[in-house]
C-alpha cells in the first residue's frame, strides 16, 4: 500500500515537473489554452478564403496536423484554434512578437528568413518556369530566342529571366509588368509570347484565365526549387520538434499524396478551380526525406 502511494506521489510530481519544464510556444499554448495560425488571404491554393470567409488551403491542412500533435503532447485535446489574417510585409514581425504560433501559408524558407525566424519540414518546392500558349510551340527556354517575354518588374522572376537571357545570349525582348495580372494580359493579349513565374502561380492564373486550356508551363526552370515551409519561432528547439515529427510523419504516410491531390489535383472551393499542379520528383524526393533546409542543392533531385 505504501509502495503503491510511493509510485503514484512520484508520478505527479514528475507531471508537475513535466508541466513546469515547459518553454517557448508549448509552454505559451498550455498556459492560454489556444494556439493561433498565421494564414494569407489569397495564398491560393496554401492558404486562402473560401465561400464561407473560413481560412483553408494545403498549408492549412499541414497546420492543422501539427496543432493535433500539440493536443497529444500537453494532454489537451480543448486547446482552441484561433487564426489571424497576415500579409507578406508583417507575418515575420508577428510570428517574431508572438502573435502568431505557426504560420501557413507559401512562405519562401531562405537564410535570410531563417536569422529572424525558423521553418518546419519543407511542403512544397517552387521554381521559375514560363507560361506560353500552347499554339506557339514554344517549349524550352532556348525556344524564347528573340521573342518578348513578361515578368513582374522587381521580381525575382525578372531578374533570373534577364540572368538566363545575357548567359545565353538569347536577345528576349523582356517586358516588364507592374503586377501579374498585367502580366498575364499582356500574355494573353499575344503582345508577350511568355510570362515567366513561379510555376504554382503560374498554375493558379491559368486556371482562372478565360480559356485554361490555350496555355503551358515550361518543364525547363529559370532557377533551383525553392522549399515553402511552416514558420514558427527560432529558438524554440521543444516546439520544431514537435513540428518536425508531426509533418515527417504526415509525409511518410498515404494521406500526404491525398492532401496534395485534394488542393492542387481537384476542383477547389469555392469555384470548383483546378490548379493541375503534379507532384514533383523533387518534392516526392522531400516527402520522403524530409528537410527544414533553406538550401536549394538539398532538394535536387539527381
């Protein structure tokens, strides 16, 4: 009998000392009982709103499974989800500040990001690739040689298009544009005969254009896939890996191939778009082993 109080005085104190060892996001969750994501309104298809003004999206999803693990860790399944509409400009100074725990959507993971904040297991890889029509015949970058091909002005599309242009002398007439959707009229208008772009958003503005089906993407790239990651806060070692196991986990199984199939392989809400974006060699290649690296060499796939 005095064994068994023995075992079970010890036994609550290693949970008061469990719960008390707590730091950073984990012990942040387990004292307000909520834990809030980051989402970007048109992040489509990562994280955007659907018909009922709801945050939803493939990066949402990811979210969502790291947020279940939190539950099972803290033994807190009532924890509330709360989320927080963020734009490019002040997602990192929120995440930094505390306000947000996760943020979801397509951000870049690059070294610069990583000196102000830290990035979950990669979910996506993006490279530079063009759009043209299909009737043009153009399929390779070489095959741009003298034509007139668009870019947002101040992009880093722009600058890998001039880049690829002066290394091989190909003499694009490059036009820039102020914005995509200028730069999609400007394509669909034939006064450009290719609009470079990251290829997801390339995806996502032809699937919206008047006739999907007139238009291509590149297989060539103009740059490395560059990862998206899940962003949380640096140093927070407890809290990534827990991140870390949760996505690795998710991506080591079967419903990773259903989630990516169900945001960028069907009809999406809430008009029914199909982005008819397959999942790249590269990015089955991160499923498998996966990586919060920001380095594009660790994803090319040889």
């Amino acid at each position: 009998m005095r064994l068994s109080t023995i075992v079970l005085a010890v036994t609550c104190l290693a949970g008061a000392a469990s719960a008390e060892d707590l730091t950073g996001t984990l012990q942040k969750v387990k004292e307000t009982k909520k834990i809030t994501l980051g989402y970007q309104e048109a992040s489509v298809p990562f994280s955007y709103l659907d018909g009922n003004q709801k945050p939803v999206g493939f990066a949402m999803d990811i979210c969502l499974r790291i947020v279940d693990a939190v539950k099972k860790q803290l033994g807190m399944p009532d924890i509330s989800v709360e989320t927080l509409a963020v734009t490019s400009s002040n997602r990192i100074p929120l995440m930094v500040n505390g306000t947000l725990d996760l943020h979801c959507s397509a951000t870049t993971n690059n070294a610069d990001r990583q000196k102000q904040v830290a990035f979950t297991n990669t979910h996506f890889l993006s490279a530079t690739r063009f759009a043209a029509r299909k009737a043009a015949n153009i399929k390779t970058i070489d095959d741009l040689k003298g034509k007139a091909v668009t870019a947002v002005a101040g992009s880093v599309n722009l600058t890998q298009l001039a880049k690829v242009n002066t290394e091989r002398n190909l003499g694009i007439n490059i036009m820039p544009a102020k914005d995509q959707a200028e730069a999609f009229l400007l394509l669909e208008t034939d006064r450009a005969q290719a609009y470079a772009l990251d290829d997801v958003q390339l995806a996502v503005a032809i699937a919206r254009s008047k006739d999907p089906q007139a238009f291509m993407i590149s297989e060539e790239t103009f740059s490395k896939p560059e990862p998206y990651g899940i962003m949380l806060r640096r140093e927070d070692a407890p809290f990534k890996t827990l991140a870390d196991r949760a996505t690795a986990e998710l991506y080591a199984s079967p419903e990773i191939e259903v989630l990516y199939r169900k945001w960028l392989e069907s009809p999406t809400p809430p008009n029914g778009l199909n982005y008819n974006v397959p999942m790249s060699a590269a990015l089955r290649n991160a499923f498998k082993k996966p990586s919060s690296s920001a380095d594009p060499d660790v994803y090319v796939v040889n």
